[in-house]
C-alpha cells in the first residue's frame, strides 16, 4: 500500500507500506500516520517520555508509535490479552519483532486497566507519557477510569488519543467523554481525526488546554490538505477536524 504522506520516520514509514495491513485492528491509516507525526511534532518541542496504549490487540497502532519513539523512551502494551484466543499475545510480540520494535524499549502488561493505578504506570516505564491511546473496555465507565489514569501519568505537553469516538457502535462513549472533560477543566480536544469506515474509526486528541499552541497551527499547516477548515465545535472552543477527502456541503 502506498504512503499517504511520510512521517520521517523511515521505520514508521516502512511500517505503514509493508506491514499495517498484515497487523489485524482497528485503527485507521490516517490516524495511525497522524498520530506517528504527532510524536514527531513532540521529539521537535524537546517533549519527551513514552507512549502507552490500553487495548493493543495485535499492536496495529502500537507498532507505529514505538518505532517514534526516541532514545530510551519505552512503550507499554496493556491489554488482556485473551480474545479472541489466548493467542493474542503471542502474535502481538511476533508482529513488534518482525517489524523492529526493540526488546529493551517492550513493556506488556497483561492484565485489565482498571487493576492499575497511576504508580503501576510510573513503576513499568519510570517516567511520564508523552502519548497515551486510550481503546480498551468500551462502556462508559471504563473509558472514565481509563482517561482519569492516562491524566495522572501524562507529561505536562503530553496528548492523550481515545479512540472509536462517535461510532455507531457506541453512541454514549462521546458523553462520557464530554463529562470528564467538565470534569477536568485543564483538558480539551486539540484534533478531530475523522473516520476512515465503520471500522477504522474517529479519534479525538486531548491535551492541557496550556499546550494546544504546541499542536493547532502545526495540524492546520502540516496536513493542510486534509483539514476541514470549518473546525469542531465545542462550546467554550473551536478544534482542529482533519479528514481523509475534506469538503463542504454545496449551497448554491
Ligand atoms: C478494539 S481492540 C484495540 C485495537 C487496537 N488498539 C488497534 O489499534 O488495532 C480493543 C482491545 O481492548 C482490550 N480490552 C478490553 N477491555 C480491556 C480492559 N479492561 N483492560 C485492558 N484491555 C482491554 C481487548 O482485549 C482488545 O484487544
């Protein structure tokens, strides 16, 4: 499959021509690519730290965060690890081997999310994450418990990425979105990253309001051709929308 655009990670990039699809998933291309291009935007500001994923399934996503990743920054898989089959593991590690991700830079937990606590975090990577995915447990509750533990570990710059927002699927996961985040004043959405199908879902992008300037103009400018430039609508403000094939409605 061809590059929709280049990350400048020529690992990532290899990644996406030769490997996502032979990773099962869920997450789309488009998101995969802008949320790589996102830790790129991170290492360029001089913010550093790890990624974490809750619901890493065969790692389709996961794969192309670590290989972002600089330095000593780790990436941590959470998930149980046993559906459909107690198999899962087994191809999630074969798929980060066959694709480069580095033994030292591999934390699994295998477990639920809901058993760890913010110093579990601290303890498996000894350090803040720069991005966290959220895509585990589907009801409202969960993605609550789950956002509340990426808030707590997250770098002050960092981005926490919740996937499978507005899908048919699960109507509520939005709402209960919306109540955390009158919860927690300090957050909001930088990026809508739209879907691709039913499938390969929207992800929205928080981040502390303090460092959206770190994302806005650069989204708007570095994926100019996909921006929809009349923006996400979220009462207090006004967020970035990127879109595969943006345009508006006709009206005259
Ligand atoms: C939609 S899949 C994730 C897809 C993947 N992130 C991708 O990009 O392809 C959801 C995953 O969440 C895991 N999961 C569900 N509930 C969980 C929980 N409470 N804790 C950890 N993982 C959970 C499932 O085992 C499954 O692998």
């Amino acid at each position: 499959m061809p590059l929709q655009f280049s990350t400048s990670f020529p690992a990532v990039d290899h990644y996406m021509m030769n490997g996502f699809d032979t990773v099962r998933g869920m997450s789309s291309r488009f998101a995969t690519t802008i949320c790589a291009c996102l830790l790129a935007r991170q290492t360029e500001l001089g913010i550093g730290g790890h990624f974490a994923e809750i619901g890493t399934f065969e790692g389709r996503f996961f794969i192309a965060m670590a290989l972002a990743l600089s330095g000593d920054e780790k990436a941590l898989g959470i998930d149980t690890f046993d559906w459909p089959n107690a198999t899962l593991l087994e191809r999630f590690t074969a798929h980060c081997e066959r694709f480069g991700v580095a033994d030292a830079q591999l934390v699994v937990h295998k477990g639920r999310s809901e058993a760890l606590s913010p110093g579990d975090v601290g303890s498996l990577l000894g350090g803040p994450v720069r991005m966290w995915h959220v895509d585990g447990e589907h009801s409202r509750t969960a993605l609550q418990r789950d956002l509340d533990l990426a808030r707590s570990t997250l770098h002050p710059d960092g981005l926490i990425v919740v996937d499978d927002m507005l899908h048919p699927e699960y109507p509520l996961l939005v709402v209960a979105l919306h109540e955390w985040l009158e919860r927690h004043r300090d957050m909001r959405v930088v990026c809508v990253i739209d879907r691709e199908d039913i499938v390969a879902a929207s992800k929205f992008v928080l981040c502390r309001t303090q460092s959206v300037c770190h994302y806005e103009e650069d989204l708007m400018s570095r994926f100019e051709r996909f921006h929809y430039v009349m923006g996400s609508e979220w009462e207090r403000y006004f967020c970035v929308v990127l879109t595969p094939e943006p345009r508006l409605a006709p009206v005259d």
